[in-house]
C-alpha cells in the first residue's frame, strides 16, 4: 500500500514492473507498508506461480503475501545505489526515501538478501541496476547482511510473532504512520547523478554524518571544488565514495 500520492507503477524493459516518482519526495518519506495475506512461512511460495516470489518476512511463523497484480511495495525493484530503504514499523515493513527523489525516478531498496541458497537456480539472482556500483547479484555483502540482520533484531524485539489477524486474512493498514523515518548508518545512500552535484564548501566536509545529511536533503552528489572531488555517496562502515575532477 503506497502512503503517498506521488509515486506510480510503471514497466521498465528489463526488470518488469518498477515503481516511479511523480513528484519530488522528500528525504525520509515514509512511502509504502508492505500489505498482503497473512500465511504460514512454509505456504508462502506456493501462492506464486513461475518461482517469481513476493512475500516478506514477518516472522519466523508468518509471511506476508501481497497480490502481485496491485500496486504495492512488492513492486520495487532492488538495486546497489538505492534511493530508499526498507524499515520497519514493529513487524512491518516498510520503504522510505533515503534521500530527496527526484520526478522520474526509479524508487529502489537493498532487499537485504543473505547467504545465497545452494539450489537457487543460476541466473535468477543477477542485478540488473545497472548502477556504476552494482554488485552483479541481489545478495548482500556479508558483513552488512550480518550487521542489517542485528538491525532488524532491535527493531523487532519484544515484538509478538503472531499475526494481528487470523492465517489467510489481510494484514490491515495502521490507523496512523509516521510522516518521516531519521537517517540511519547502517543505509548505503548515494547522491543522484543525473542532477547538477550540490555545491560545498569544506566546512561541510567536517564528519560522515554531515556528508549524509547534505545528501539526504539535497538528493544530490557533492561537490567539493577547494580539494577537487565530487562525494558519491557513504557506505556502510562509513566509508566515503567519491572520485576526481578537474
């Protein structure tokens, strides 16, 4: 279920279905609560035909499964420059925009998927972002996925593992959502290149944490003429993505 009015879905040429920016949306924007059927995780995969799956996890019993003909988060594409990210809200999960997002936009996540499974047919986990940066899979880093997997841990504690509504029934919207989710480390966030980069001066350069909020606010790549380079983005661990200019 999409939370604001300035997104749609679309066909892209390679990846199937996307979902698209109407509008400008802000950085942290909660944008969409991953709605479906309530099932046992051991009965998910059977609600989907051509090993194309689209339940998420809720809990160790539980699995949501949305209908793949509406419009929805299911719908996102990944990618390895995301210019979203997939949160939670207790059990629920949901996207939000990593940083401001520009009309036209492709709105993507990390999907977070951990060790790759031994029978996974080869082919069906490439990445096709086509982003400067892509990994060539939809697996993550091991080292991320661990700390990502400690990350939802935290936000799930003390969380019931029981659905709110019986096995087969809907999982239900909340009555009310929050309008932003703050900035958290543990999101790669990446400037967007087909805009002008955001100019900087050095003191802007001061911390990792400044580098992403001008990011998150901009939506831009920034510029820093006095020491020549233009800053990407900032990675997991704190490490800054920039390159050279003239």
């Amino acid at each position: 279920m999409f939370l604001i009015p300035q997104v749609e879905v679309q066909e892209t040429e390679e990846k199937g279905k996307g979902i698209f920016a109407t509008d400008i949306i802000e950085g942290g924007t909660l944008i969409s609560d991953y709605l479906g059927k309530v099932v046992h995780s051991d009965e998910s995969t059977d609600l989907y035909d051509d090993d194309v799956v689209f339940d998420m996890w809720y809990s160790d019993k539980v699995d949501i499964c949305p209908d793949p003909d509406k419009p929805g988060m299911h719908t996102a594409n990944t990618s390895c420059e995301p210019n979203c990210g997939m949160g939670a809200i207790g059990r629920r999960t949901t996207m939000f925009a990593l940083r401001k997002i520009f009309p036209g936009e492709e709105l993507t996540y990390e999907y977070f998927l951990g060790e790759q499974d031994e029978d996974c047919e080869a082919g069906t986990d490439n990445c096709f972002c086509e982003s400067p940066f892509c990994r060539g899979t939809m697996y993550s880093n091991p080292m991320h996925y661990d700390a990502w997997d400690e990350h939802v841990e935290k936000m799930v504690k003390g969380e019931s593992e029981d659905p709110p509504v019986p096995y087969g029934e809907q999982l239900p919207p909340l009555d009310k959502y929050p309008e932003s989710v703050e900035d958290d480390e543990i999101y790669n966030i990446f400037g967007y290149r087909e805009e002008e980069p955001h100019k900087c001066d050095m003191e802007s350069f001061k911390s990792v944490k400044e580098l992403r909020k001008l990011i998150r606010e901009t939506g831009r790549t920034l510029k820093f003429s006095d020491i020549g380079i233009i800053v990407e983005g900032v990675i997991f661990g704190g490490h800054v993505i920039y390159k050279y200019i003239r």
